[in-house]
C-alpha cells in the first residue's frame, strides 16, 4: 500500500545552518505531495504542497521538490531560525486518503 | 472563519466509559478525517467521510465509530474506552480530491485510566 518514509529525529541544528529533511514515498498512481509542520500543543499546518512530478513547493524559506524517479520530496531551508522549531511531517494524498510518516523533531539552538 | 474546531480540548476517561469527539468546520468542506497521533507513530487515519450522511474506514477503526449526520459536524465515537486509546485525536477537512491539502482542527487529548 502506500507508505510515507521520513528520516527519524530529532534533528538539532544551530540557527541559520542548512536544513534538509528527507522524505520518500511508495505510492501507486500519482498522488499530491505535502509537508506539515506542528508547533507544540496545536494541530498540524500545511507548508507546502506539491501536485505532479518536478513542482517545486515553496513557503517560507522552505523547499521541496517532487522527484517522481526517486520517489521523494526532500524538505530544505537555507537558514534555519529558533522559531523553526517543531515537528515536521511528509504526507502524500492519494484516492481521497492521506498518508503521513513519522515526523521529524527539529531543534534549532540560538 | 473559525476553520476547523474541536471539542472537547482534554478528556480524562475511566476503562469502560463512553464518551463522542466533536469535530465541526465552517469552510464548506466536502470530506472530514479523524486521526490519532501516537508518539513516535504519526498520523494514524481512524475514519473519515466524503460528504454528509458517509462514513468509511480507515487504518485503526477497531473500537471507534463515527457519523456525518451535517455536512459541518464529524463525531468519533467511543463506546467502550480502553488504556491503548489514549491518544491525541485530530480532526481535518478537505475540499475534495486532487491537490486539496487538509486542515486541521488543534487536538483533542485522550487520557483513558
């Protein structure tokens, strides 16, 4: 069935260093790709989203790209700030259902 | 818009008790979801509903159930509560199918003793 992959956290990064998140899927069809972001005690945020093969997804600094050939949608920012901490989900929506990995925890230290 | 809204915020439950989720949107939202969220687990789909008066399962539905009586509204049902249901529970809605993102409600959580 489908499946979402993301890389285990926790991530710790200092502020303004590179972020890079991965992300790969297993899914039949050609299903919408989303990354989510989750600040303590609140519900989950779209960040970005991406619908067809080579889209690239952008808000807020962060990026993802959707690479059909190797199944993935890597989540980067150039410069990471304190206020970028929480937890980050990949999803991907196929057939009216959506499918999300793990999370990923991201700590930035000033 | 309030968006998606959930009640109630906590709920401590004793095994055995029963207890409904309120899950209520005011975006016009054709499809709703219901998740739980357990550490190191992710999103879990419960149930979820395509339009009002549908319901379908999801990847966990064993011990829930759910009705979309009002386009608005998407309860989850516990009958029974039990320990390895505590959890947080969220709520979503979407527009429909395609690149539709979902929005969700900020959790309901569940502690069953």
């Amino acid at each position: 069935g489908d499946s979402v992959t993301q890389m285990e956290g926790p991530v710790t990064l200092s502020e303004e260093a590179f972020l890079t998140i991965n992300c790969t899927y297993t899914a039949t069809g050609y299903p919408s790709l989303f990354w989510y972001v989750q600040y303590p005690g609140e519900g989950l945020q779209l960040l970005l989203k991406a619908t067809k093969a080579d889209d690239k997804g952008s808000n807020k600094g962060f990026e993802a790209t959707y690479r059909k050939e190797t199944t993935s949608f890597h989540l980067e920012k150039g410069s990471v700030q304190v206020s970028d901490s929480a937890v980050y989900f990949c999803a991907l929506k196929n057939f009216n259902k959506f499918y999300f990995g793990s999370g990923t925890k991201l700590n930035v230290k000033p | 818009n309030a968006g998606v809204t959930q009640t109630p915020k906590f709920r401590v439950l004793k095994t055995g008790q029963s207890m409904t989720l309120l899950c209520a949107q005011d975006m016009n939202h054709e499809y709703m979801y219901w998740y739980r969220q357990d550490p190191g687990m992710g999103l879990r789909l419960i149930h979820y509903s395509v339009g009002e008066g549908t319901t379908a399962k999801g990847e966990v539905p064993d011990g829930y159930n759910v009705s979309r009586l009002k386009k608005q509204n998407f309860l989850l049902g516990l009958e029974s509560a039990a320990p390895s249901q505590t959890s947080v529970y969220f709520c979503a809605s979407s527009s429909g199918t395609g690149r539709y993102e979902q929005y969700f409600g900020p959790g309901t959580r569940l502690t069953v003793t």
